[in-house]
C-alpha cells in the first residue's frame, strides 16, 4: 500500500515499524458542541483506512483522542452555567450518536486529556529540563520552537516565515512569539489540576504527544488529521514529543482535504456551517459517508443539497443491487450456466480493481467505481431468469466484501408482510396469470393505497414500501 506522506510530499509504501502490526493516531474532535461536517470527513475517511487495512490482514492499534479541557468547553460551561466535565460528557454521547450513525466504528482506545494530566506533566517537566521549555511567574510553561532545528518541516515553511503571523496577546509572559503553551496557569474560577509549577491545565498541543506515547509509543507509524491541523497542531506535536523523546514522532503523516460548501470554504463566519445532526436529519447519515469517500481524501469535497441528493441516488442503486441478490437467491435454481467460471473471473476482477485503488493512498473513489461496475456485472450476469445459486451466493459475499470496506450498505432492514397483503400478492399473480388484467391492476392499486409498491421483474414480483 502506498501512502502520501505529509512529511516527505511524496507517496511511499507503507512499511510498518512491527510487520503485520500498524500504529495510528488520528487526532478526535474538542467536544464543546455538535461535530460538523468538516469533522465527519476524517473520521469517514480514516475509519475506511482502519477497515482497509484490517480486510488486508494488518492488526491495526487505532486511538482516537477527545480533547475534554479547553478554552472553548470552559466558555461553553460559563455560558450554560455548569462545569466542563458536564459539557464535555454531553457532547461525547451526542459525537457517538452522530459517529454510529456514520457507522464510525469505536478506536481501540479514546483517550481523554483529563485522562492523562500525569503523562502530559511528565513530558513537560523533561522539556523544561532540557531546556526546550521555560515556566513563566502566571504558572504558564512555554515551548521554544527556535530551540527545534527542524521545526517547520511537517508544513514545509521556514520557521521566519511562520514567525510573521505570530503575536504576543495580552497577558501572556512568552519570550517570543512563536513560542507555544504546553502548561496554563489557572484563572480564577477555572478548573485547574496540580502541578510543579502551580495549578493548572494543559494547553492544547501536548495532549496528543502524551496519548500517543502512553498509548501506542513514542514512534508510531500514521499521524492524520484534517488538512487544518498541519500547522499548528501537528507541527507542535512533532517538536514537542521529538524534543522529549529523541525519536520521530510518525512515520507517516496523512491529511484529508477541506470541505467546501456549495463552491465556498465551509465557515461560521459566512454562515454555511453545517452539523452532521443537521445535515443528517434532512437525508439521513449514510449519504454523508458516502459523500465524505467518494473523492480520493486529499482531494476537497464541495457539499451540496445536489450532491447530498446524488450520493442517496448512489446508495439506491447499491441496495437495490443488493435486495435482488436476496430476491434471486429466493428464487435461484442449482443449475450453473455454461459460462459461470468467466462470470467468476469477471467477478473477481472487481476485487482485483477494489484492492489496487485503495493501495493507490487510499483512492475511494476509484474503489466506488470498481463497486459500481461490480453492480453492473451482476446485474447483467447473476440476475438472471434463472439465476444460479452458486453464483448469487459467490456475488453476495462479494458485494458485501467490498461493500463493508467502505462502511457502505449497513442500513439494509429485512421486512415481512402480513397475511393479508401476501394473499393480495397471490392474487393478483394468479389474476395475471389468467390474464385478467383489469383484475391484476385493481390489485396493484389496492396494495399501492396500502403502501406497498410491486415490481414485475423476469424472476418474479418484488415488492417494497412506498
């Protein structure tokens, strides 16, 4: 498999530190309100990259942060005049919700800052040993990026011309502008935790340095995260975690692109900023995960009420796929046709087509193509008039394969009728049958007043709700 990385600016294939194993960090959302659609990107995207690489038979250690402690979840608690624990428990269940509903699967470990204040100290008091890190009189402890030769090289910029849209805000004892908090000194009515340099409570940045260490080591091998958190969150990151531990921090870095909305960067100010609550209440969750992989991840992704609209037409066009299947298999005869071994082949060599996008950095949206044409082929090939059943089961596993991959088709209900509708079924079937069309059609009208829409195909009635 071959990755872009950050770091390098190039592809390069995957080589992991313990063969068979992979390590990723993917940095998880503060949780002070509803995650939005910019947030649903990475956790679709990397939460197909863990499925892909588990499929591909890597046991994958996947930890997923939840920044519990911030300026913003403090603000938020003011304002709703209760504490942050309180806000920010509120907002985990509410992410789960919308996480499950994107069929988001659970990390192997979701840390919490407030989790790991003892790891976060412990780092900090080596960096202000050895001299990258300096404590201010307010409690405050800062890190000196001057300090970090290579500070810079994650985002590719010369730490002079990071420096020209840095500032010293009032109140803050930093020596220089570019220099980070890793430590806060509490304020007054602010939730605080003990430390060698008083009360207080870690900034924002060294939080992850201190989960991935406690958690996966102090070198890993994937770092992601949305395109926006390059500089500064993943720059500080490496500097603080190389600075403390003398190692690389990631060997690969992955990025997903921004999402844009009807043609314009999605933000609060412009106002066309969604929530995946929002968005999903109108369409549904499922269209959002599929719109947030149909483009390959570095690429940026434009929501629409068209596109949303063209990503449920897709999903319609995967699950009727899937529900002839059922309804051949139903109906399937033992008989295989002359050609079943070059129907197989053809099969399988959408699989072949699926496992070189997604070895291509992940390329989903060529690996939906190979879906698509997989539908096609059965479609013209297993959906027959009579279909086989080794070849409906050989296409059924497949499509479910490929399908559970992506994270797609897992709304899929199994429905029943009642007696009563089954005998109407029965009797228009017999009324054509008899060619008693009139009779056939009244039928026809009948169930579709009750609901129930039928469809006359070559291999019988299929019926669905309206």
């Amino acid at each position: 498999m071959k990755i872009y990385n950050t770091l390098t600016r190039r592809k390069e294939t995957l080589k992991t530190i313990t063969e068979g194993e992979v390590k990723i960090y993917a940095c998880g959302p503060t949780v002070y309100n509803f995650i939005h659609i910019g947030n649903a990107r990475p956790l679709c995207v990397f939460d197909t990259m863990r499925r892909y690489m588990e499929y591909r038979g890597l046991k994958v250690n996947f930890v997923q942060n939840f920044t519990d402690i911030d300026d913003k979840i403090i603000r938020r608690a003011n304002e709703e005049g209760t504490d942050y624990k309180t806000v920010s428990e509120k907002y985990i269940e509410e992410f789960w919700k919308d996480a499950k509903g994107m069929n988001i699967r659970e990390a192997t470990v979701h840390p919490k800052a407030t989790e790991n204040i003892d790891e976060i100290i412990s780092i900090i008091e080596t960096l202000v040993e050895k001299g990258f890190a300096y404590p201010v009189e307010n409690g405050d402890v800062y890190f000196s990026p001057k300090k970090f030769n290579e500070y810079g090289k994650l985002s590719h910029q010369p730490l002079e011309d990071l420096e020209a849209g840095a500032r010293i805000n009032i109140g803050e004892l930093k020596k220089e502008p570019m220099d980070f908090a890793l430590w806060k000194g509490a304020k007054e009515g602010e939730p605080y935790w003990e430390s060698p340099w008083g009360k207080g409570r870690p900034g924002w940045h060294i939080e992850c340095s201190a989960m991935v260490r406690r958690y996966l080591g102090e070198t890993i091998d994937i770092h992601c995260g949305g395109q926006d958190l390059i500089f500064p969150h993943h720059e500080n990151e490496i500097a603080q975690s190389e600075c403390c531990n003398g190692v690389p921090f990631a060997n690969y870095w992955m990025h997903n692109g921004y999402i844009n909305v009807d043609n314009v960067k999605m933000s609060k100010s412009l106002g066309n900023f969604f929530t995946v609550r929002e968005v999903a209440e109108k369409y549904g969750y499922e269209p959002i995960r599929y719109l947030m992989i149909s483009s390959q991840y570095r690429s940026p992704i434009n929501y629409s009420i068209d596109i949303i609209e063209q990503c449920k037409a897709s999903l319609v066009r995967l699950y009727n796929c899937r529900d002839s299947l059922d309804f051949a298999a139903a109906n399937a005869v033992d008989a295989l046709p002359e050609n079943a071994q070059e129907i197989k082949d053809t099969l399988n060599s959408r699989r072949e087509q699926f496992i070189k996008a997604m070895d291509d950095d992940l390329n989903t949206a060529d690996a939906i193509s190979s879906v698509f044409e997989l539908v096609r082929d059965i479609n013209t090939s297993v959906i027959t008039d009579k279909p086989s059943a080794e070849l409906v089961r050989f296409a059924t596993e497949l499509f479910d394969e490929l399908t559970g991959v992506l994270g797609l088709v897992y709304n899929r209900k199994t429905e029943s009728l009642d007696s009563e509708i089954e005998a109407l079924i029965e009797a228009r079937q017999e009324a054509r049958k008899n060619k008693n069309w009139s009779e056939a059609d009244r039928i026809r009208d009948e169930l579709k007043a009750q609901g129930i829409v039928l469809e006359d195909t070559p291999q019988g009635v299929k019926w669905h709700r309206a």
